[in-house]
C-alpha cells in the first residue's frame, strides 16, 4: 500500500508541476507548499515500502533457514 501510495503521490506532484508551470504560477507561495507536502509524503511511503519488503525477505529468509536445518536434523 505504500508503493502504491508514493507512485500516486509521486504522479500527483509531477503533474502539479506541469500545470503550474503552463500556468505561469509555478513558484506561487501555495504552489511551492503543496509541492513540499507532496515530496515528503512520497518519500515517507516509498521509504516505508522499502523497509517493509527487506523486513519481508528476511523474515522468509529465516523461515527458509529454519526449515532447512530442521530438515537435516
């Protein structure tokens, strides 16, 4: 949910920018503001993904282990 969170946020802002640029507003106060939000929470959740799928990996990672070495017990 996360990855998905921060690609959607990560579309949202670029096309924020696009906009704002053909507007000719792109460095308003209300523009730049939102953009900040807008980074931070797509970094927030792409962080969050990553962490979430290494935790993921190693916690099947020691399932694996776990499992073999019972089996050559």
């Amino acid at each position: 949910m996360y990855a998905l969170t921060s690609v959607a946020c990560a579309i949202w802002l670029v096309q924020t920018c696009v906009e704002a640029n053909a507007n000719g507003d792109l460095l308003s106060w209300s523009n730049i503001i939102f953009a900040l939000c807008l980074t931070i929470v797509t970094v927030y959740c792409a962080v969050n993904a990553v962490r979430g799928w290494v935790v993921t990996d190693k916690h099947a990672h020691n399932e694996t282990s776990s499992e073999s070495s019972v089996d050559e017990s």
